[in-house]
C-alpha cells in the first residue's frame, strides 16, 4: 500500500527538485528529532506509572518483600515479549549501533522504533535495576535509520540521521541538548564535522522542546554556591577513585551483560535472575530501577533517604555503618544492573554508572565530613563523582562534563568537572585504551575505530572483479604459455580445472626468472610452475574485509570465487580508486551548502 501511494505521489523525486539533499536532511532532523522526543517522553511516562504501581503494591506488605518478585515479573515479561511477539529481531545496545553504523550501512530494523519503550518500561518499571538512556538511544537511532530509508537516503545521511535520533533521545531524557550532541559525536560517530553537528543540534534541540513542553519535571536540582580550593584535594582524590571504579563497572557488566544461567533456557534464566535480583533488592532498596530518587534526595542533603525501606534502618543511624552501606551501594549497582541485563532484560548501563559515580562522591564526602578535617559540600560530590564515573566507563569526558552540568544546573563546578573527569578518563584509558562498547566490537566482531567502513562497504565488489582472463591448464606444456604471453598484456593467469575451479595461478612477474630458466625441463607443465595464492577472496566478502586482507597478507592482485568457481581477480589498486570516488561522493553530501 505504501509503495503504490509513493509510486503515485513520487514523493522522493519531489524532495529532491524542491529541496535539495542537505536541505531536506535539516527538515528529517527536525522530524527525527521531533519523534524521538515523543518516545523519551512516551518511555518516561510508562516507567513511573510502572514504578508507582510497584511502589504501592508494596506498601500493603510487609518489609516490601514485593521487591523480590517484582523484578523477576518485568524480566520474565520483557523475555516472553522478545520471543513470542518480537521474534529476537530487536537489536540491543549502544554497541550494536556502533557496528551498525560500520558494517549495515546504518540501516536498523523497524522493529526498533517501539521495541525498546515497551521492553525497557518493563524492565526498569518493575523494578529492573537498570536504565533507559541506551533504549532510548536505541529508539532514537532506529527513527533516523528508517526515516532515512523511507526517503532512500545514502548511507551517510542515514548514519547521520541515526545520530541525530539519539542525540535527541539523550537530550530528551536529560534535558540536555549539549550532552546530546556530544554523545553521539563522541561514542557513536567518533569524529565531528560541521555536516554532522548542525543535524544533531537541530534534533537535539527539537527533542528537548518537546520533552519540556510535555513532561516539566526536571531530572535532577542541584542548590549549591559553587566549590572551595580546601575541596581541591579531595576532588583529585575522587577522580583517582572514579578512575579505578570505572575499570571495575567495565569489567563486571562485560561479563555480566553476556548472560547468567546460560545452561539454562530464556524463561528459567528471567526466573532467576530476577529473584536474585529482588534480594538484592530487599537488601538494598536504592537498587529499585534506575535509582534517582534516592540520588535526588541525596543531592538535597537528605542522606537519611538511605534508610527508608530497608531492613537495617536502625543500625543504619550509625555514621560508620552508613558510610558502609553507602560504600556496598557503589559495588552492588553494576552487579545488579549486569544481573538485569544479564538474565534477559533491556537497559543500559549509563544510568547505572552515573549512579555508581554519584554515590562514590557521596562517600568520599561523608567519610571525610565524618573524620572532621574538613567539611565537604556532599551534593558537589555527588554531582562530580557521576561525571567522573561516565567519563571513565564511556571514555567521553565532554559528553560527561557537559551532561552533569546541564541535568544539574552547576555550571559553577565547571572546574572540579573538568578535574575528576579528564584524571578517571586517563586511569582508565591505561587499562583499556577502548570503551566497553568498542571493547567487545574490536575483540569479537573485528570493528576497529578510525576505520573508514562506511566507504569501503559503499563499495560494490563486483564493479571492481577483473573478469577479462586467460584459462590454463595445468596439463598445458609451458611451451604453449610463450606463445599466448606474445599475444596478451596480461600478467597474472588463473589454472582451471574443467569445472572452473581454481587450481593455481602465475604470477609472471614471480615466474619469469622461472619461465627462462635453461634448467627448466623442455617438457615440463603448468602445474609444474604455477603457485598456490596467498588467499581467495569470496564474492560475498565485504569490500571492508577484502581490504583488510589485501593489508594482512600484503598482496596486491588476488583471484576470486563464487560458488567454488573461479570468476575473475581484484587488483588492490582498483578498490582504492572506488575508495577515493567513494570518499570524493561522500564529501559532496556532506556539504550542506552543496545543493547538487
């Protein structure tokens, strides 16, 4: 139906007269940014009124001992979801984006556009102890991706309208627009270029319009006068610790995310993880879904939040024993958010790293406080230790900085944000020179950063197979090959076999000292001089890793197959001259002042 309205409308052919390419591309950013602000808001909804639901189901038990099962619901229905509706097409994590992005040519199932919202508001809403900003960055990218693929974009207009998406989903969610921009330039396009930024800062910006037009109440409030030099010290020592933390939250959700009770099937695996989960989460209630509101009230100064709810609330008026509980709070979230993600929910690990940061600067602050060397202003800490932690786990210090000053309003802790960040950035940078995402992407599916993917794949290998080749023999009397080298220019002969499978090649400029040698018996054959090549490039490989093996075993000619049957060779100097029209093509489009 859709395709005959278009085939009469011809709306791709009007849009391309009327408005140009890059034109067009600000109004789909307007567009994307516009739906993508929709779902944050759609997606928050849906999680409070899950979270309030589970909030009062609890309050008519008693110890809240609700909190066990309540998880294991939200997984055990996110799972079944995933299975019997979605059919396991739904394409989770920050990480998968990335290598969207780099090897599918930017194009996301449409499936994305609403899977998200609904797994993860069943997730987090029951309780699932993780967050919302990577399903919304999911979302938003998804609405990018298929707006792009709607108007049959090229894949760069797609890929930067899958960064606009989330760019507007993070601001949305954050209130954030700066943050937005940043995120996707830092993590999820790894370079920044006017072309790009412009289509990002519109949807960023459209995003957070509507977010605040539909949803006002803001994220976090932070009250405070600004920072002392006597806190110095302190921060240098949050920014060592945040460092150090970020290893760890790495490292656990690495081998949590990748599953738990994997003997076990889907539904048994939810079971479990789940209760396991609402243990956790009776034994330490801030643990409930993302965790912001005991983050907020902490921020307030109210640190006596941390006792509601739970089980040890009178031993918890003892400053040592809280500053313990406070301590367990900061190992235990990205167990739990690694537990939740683990056994079959969707979430991400952003919220969980901010507040794993959060309540890291609130114990550095307490402690010290409590030792009375000096008084340290907690909710700059809180504040400073969650950029500290997203700095080091994302590796993005300006997404950081930026994205807790805008959520919290301290532009006045500009300076301690800078601090704590750029030294838990560089800690953890010396132990991984890459963030989780690219982590697993380079150590599993061979996706390195600064790789030009997207053009190479643009690249179609058959436009580049030299099918225009003379057959040998091995039974064939090199006598014979003199001859044919009088009437050709060719200087590589592929030997086949009566079904056309390769057997070997010559290489005459390797041969020729070979071919003229007076030793050379009078009767000898083909299969007496040809060689065996390097390798054989298949026609579905991917231009990406043709390239990568043309470096690997630094050959410059290599035959091809297809179907085991020999169809040509590719010469390395023939897909770098597509790579250059390629890159050629792709500056074009990204000038948007270029109206061709």
């Amino acid at each position: 139906m859709i395709k005959t309205l278009l085939h009469y409308i011809n709306v791709n052919r009007w849009r391309l007269v009327r408005l140009g390419k890059n034109n067009f591309l600000i109004y789909c950013s307007v567009f994307v940014g516009l739906i993508a602000g929709l779902g944050a808001v759609l997606l928050k909804y849906l999680v409070h009124f899950m979270e309030d639901l589970s909030r009062r189901i609890s309050l008519h038990l008693p110890f809240h001992f609700i909190y066990i099962f309540l998880p294991a619901l939200g997984i055990l229905l996110t799972v079944a979801y995933q299975h019997l509706i979605n059919r396991d097409q739904i394409q989770k994590g920050i990480g998968t984006l990335i290598y969207i992005i780099k090897r599918k040519k930017a194009n996301v199932k449409f499936n994305n556009v609403y899977s998200h919202l609904i797994t993860s508001s069943l997730t987090v809403g029951f309780g699932g102890s993780s967050g919302l900003e990577a399903p919304i960055v999911s979302t938003g990218a998804a609405i990018g991706s298929n707006t792009g693929r709607f108007f049959k974009l090229s894949s760069y207009h797609k890929t930067v309208l899958m960064a606009a998406g989330a760019s507007a989903g993070i601001a949305a969610v954050f209130n954030s627009p700066i943050a937005g921009v940043l995120f996707s330039l830092e993590i999820l396009l790894g370079e920044m270029s006017i072309s790009t930024f412009i289509p990002l800062l519109i949807a960023s910006a459209t995003g957070v319009v509507v977010a605040k037009a539909l949803y006002s109440r803001q994220l976090f409030h932070l009250v405070t006068e600004g920072w002392v030099m006597a806190a110095l010290p302190f921060y240098i020592l949050l920014g060592l610790l945040s460092g150090w933390v970020a290893i760890y939250i790495s490292k656990t959700a690495e081998k949590l995310e990748k599953g738990i009770f994997k003997k076990q099937n889907r539904y048994v695996r939810a079971v479990l993880g789940g209760l396991i989960l609402g243990i956790i989460i009776l034994i330490f209630p801030p643990m409930l879904g993302e965790g912001y509101h005991y983050l907020q009230e902490c921020l307030n100064g109210n640190i006596g939040v941390l006792k509601e709810e739970s089980l040890f609330a009178p031993l918890l008026e003892h400053p040592w024993v809280m500053a313990g509980f406070i301590a367990a709070l900061v190992f235990m979230k990205i167990i739990a958010a690694g537990i939740t993600l683990g056994s079959g929910g969707n979430g991400g690990t952003f919220a969980p790293t901010m507040f794993t940061g959060a309540f890291l600067g609130l114990f550095v602050a307490y402690v010290v406080n409590q030792t009375g060397l000096v008084h340290l202003n907690t909710s700059n800490f809180i504040a400073v230790g969650m950029a500290g932690a997203l700095s080091g786990v994302l590796h993005a210090p300006l997404t950081a900085i930026f994205l807790i000053a805008e959520i919290t309003g301290g532009y006045v802790l500009f300076i301690p944000l800078m601090i704590v960040s750029a030294i838990a950035y560089i800690i953890s940078r010396l132990s991984n020179p890459h963030n989780m995402y690219w982590h697993d992407l380079i150590h599993e599916k061979h996706v390195y950063p600064g790789q030009d993917d997207q053009m190479l794949n643009s690249i179609q290998l058959n436009k580049v197979i030299n099918r225009n080749f003379v057959p040998l023999d091995k039974n064939q009397p090199v006598s014979e090959l003199y001859k044919l080298l009088a009437s050709t220019n060719e200087n590589v002969f592929a030997v086949l076999d009566a079904d056309q499978q390769l057997k070997g090649v010559l290489w005459l400029d390797e041969m020729r000292k070979v071919l003229y040698d007076p030793a050379l018996p009078a009767d000898a054959t083909i299969g007496d001089v040809m060689a065996i090549p390097p390798a054989i490039i298949d026609y579905e490989q991917s231009a990406q890793d043709v390239m990568q093996l043309f470096d690997t075993i630094d050959a410059w000619r290599l035959p091809v197959t297809h179907n085991n049957k020999f169809i040509g060779f590719i010469s390395k100097s023939a897909l770098l001259n597509q790579y250059r029209d390629a890159m050629v093509k792709q500056h074009k489009q990204a000038d948007l002042f270029n109206q061709a």
